[in-house]
C-alpha cells in the first residue's frame, strides 16, 4: 500500500538536481494491470451534490500549510508550462503524457510541457526514493523536513506559491522515479493536480485521488468533474465559498456537458 502523495501549501525555495539513474523503456498507464482494473471498475455516474461536495471540500482549505490563508479559490490565470528537471528519460516521457492528458480533458486548461526552465512555471523534481528527504530538506530545511516526513511520510509532494489575489504563480512538485510505474503515475497525476490548485486532501470523498486512501494511476472522471469546476473562467481566483456556491450551478452545466464529451459518456 503506498504511502500518501501529500500536499504542502508553501514559499519553495530553488531545488536541488540529483543524479539519476539510466532510462528504461517507459510503460504506459493501458500496460499495467492495476491501473486498467481500476479504470474497468471507475464510477462514472455521479450527483450533482457528490461533485459539488468534493468540489468545495479539496479547492478549500490545505491539507498541510504554514502561511497565508486557505479559504479562497487559488488557481492559475495564466498559461501552465512545466519543467521535468532529472535525468530519467522514461519518466520525463510519461510526464509528458499525464501532461497532455490533463490538457486535453480540462477544457479551460492551457498546459503543456516546456524544455526551458526559465519559461516554467510548474517545476517537476524527479529524484530517487533515498533523496527524497534529502530534496525536501533542501526546499524547506532540516526542521520541516522532519516535521513533513513525521506528520505526512510522503512518497511524493507539491506546493504553490500564490500572490495577494490568490493567483498561482509557481509550483514545485517531488516525484520519486523508483518505486515502479503505479506509484509514478499516480503520484504524478495526483501532484500535478493538486499543484493546480485543489491541495486539499479530504478522507470523507471516496471517489477523488486526493484522498489518501484512494490510489487511481489515471485521470479519473470525478475528478476531471473538479479540475473542470475549477477552471472554468466563471470561478476566479480570491472567490469565497459564498460566491463559489453561487456561480457553481451554471458552471456545473457546462462541466457535465465537457466531461461527457471527452470521455464517451452517455
């Protein structure tokens, strides 16, 4: 059972590049049985309320966060280019294709892969398991890296920095490349999520990755439900719950319609 992907809601400082071992040839998400027998048995068909919950529960508040308040929509305005900084060439490829797969199943969503480090905004760190305490201690010292590694113990992590009007304006996430395809890919999707701005984990929605206890590999339709709630451009950066909830059924019609579309739903 892996350990949780968890979020930390931070100021992160410059990261550190490992060296990283030879590429292998990557495996994709369709060649590794325990994501296609997660995907033959996804729930497809939610209520409204079902969303809607999960929705308010992960775009609200922070699982782990030292400062600034949490009680706001935070969400990139701008164009989401991302930066995989390792050496591996067969996780920097499925990088490549999480990240194509989330641009083509959100619809308000500009994102996409960038060989320029300077033009990113997104910062992908692929380190090996053993440096990853190591790589932590380097973006927020000795002593958060012990309190993350005793309140959280992740096998991988993300965090944003975002300005006064809660827009997001970088985000760093750790992903760990040797613990096999599953953990890769569900941590990658789960931390570049996240990194997008729901960085809240919540135990109480048994349907999204951003709980704990759940482990997809894969974009699941729930929650493409929230990352499509999200950015719709009706909800803004620095929107409170009230106005979320009001602005939320108009977006919702728009949202089913999307998510129906892309995945073939009836």
């Amino acid at each position: 059972m892996r350990q949780p992907c968890s979020p930390i809601l931070l100021l992160l400082a410059a990261a550190l590049t490992p060296s990283l071992t030879d590429a292998i040839v990557p495996a994709t998400g369709a060649e590794i049985p325990a994501i296609t027998s997660r995907q033959r048995n996804e729930k497809k068909v939610f209520t409204d309320a079902e969303i809607l919950e999960g929705f308010l529960k992960t775009a609200f508040g922070a699982e782990y966060h030292l400062a600034g308040r949490v009680d706001r929509i935070r969400k990139y305005d701008r164009p989401v280019r991302v930066f995989a900084d390792g050496n591996r060439a067969d996780r920097k490829v499925q990088l490549a294709k999480v990240i194509a797969d989330i641009r083509a199943k959100v619809q308000h969503l500009d994102i996409a892969m960038t060989e320029d480090n300077d033009a990113a905004n997104v910062v992908v760190k692929l380190v090996r398991d053993r440096e990853l305490y190591r790589t932590i201690a380097t973006f927020y010292g000795q002593e958060r890296a012990k309190e993350i590694r005793t309140s959280l113990d992740p096998q991988c992590l993300s965090g944003f920095r975002k300005n006064e009007n809660y827009e997001i304006e970088h985000s760093d996430v750790i992903l760990t490349v040797d613990n096999g395809d599953f953990v890769f890919l569900d941590c990658a999707y789960e931390e570049l999520l996240q990194s997008l701005g729901p960085i809240n984990d919540t135990a109480t929605v048994p349907w999204t990755m951003f709980n704990d206890s759940v482990s997809m590999g894969f974009f699941d339709v729930y929650d493409q439900y929230l990352l499509n709630l999200l950015y719709d451009p009706r909800i803004k950066p620095g929107m409170n719950v009230q106005e979320v909830k009001a602005a939320l059924p108009e977006v919702l019609t728009d949202v089913r319609a999307w998510v129906a579309k892309v995945n073939h739903l009836e």
